[in-house]
C-alpha cells in the first residue's frame, strides 16, 4: 500500500522545524481529503504522515527524547482526527507554526 521512501538521512539533517513543518503537509492533506470524500488520497497522506512522524520519533528518541512525548501525542491526535468524528480543530495550526518557523530560519 505505501508506495513512498523517505531518505532517512536527509530526513534527519533537516531541523525540527522543517521535518514539524513537513509532517504538518501531510496533516493537511490527510484532513483536506477527509473532508473532500477522498478515501484513498486521505489514506495515502495519513500513511506517508504517520511514517514521517515514527521516523521523527526514532531519530529524537536519541537527540531529544524530551520532545517525543509532544510528537507521539500528536501522532495519536492526527489518527483520532482522521479514522473518527472527534476531530482536533488545532492539528493543523500547530503544524502550520512549525512550518511557519522553518521558513523564518532559512
């Protein structure tokens, strides 16, 4: 089903900014699709999001473990807003703010 690879290597060279940022693309789209009927596009954006979020946490879980819990739990309000009714209308500012970061630090 996953038909995507993340290069783990330039994955974990960028800062936290972009790969929050990055996930947050995903976020979007996953949610925009939900909205739209689009099964099989929010399928997709939820998969490539939630490998992009357990890469993150396996590269923190040595460089900041202090910020995995934040990660982890947003991973679980990304999966509730997508597969139930209970959606997090802040899951996408969040992300957005991290995004936002990124470009500010180029």
């Amino acid at each position: 089903m996953n038909r995507h690879t993340i290069d783990k290597n330039r994955w974990a060279k960028m800062t936290v900014f972009e790969q929050m940022g990055n996930i947050g693309s995903e976020v979007g789209r996953a949610l925009s699709a939900k909205h739209r009927g689009d099964m099989v596009s929010m399928k997709a954006a939820l998969f490539r999001g939630l490998d992009l979020i357990d890469i993150t946490a396996e590269l923190w879980a040595k460089k900041y473990p202090y910020r995995n819990k934040e990660l982890l739990r947003s991973r679980e309000f990304f999966v509730q807003s997508i597969v139930t009714d209970n959606e997090d209308t802040t899951l996408e500012k969040y992300f957005t703010e991290f995004a936002v970061a990124a470009r500010l630090h180029r």
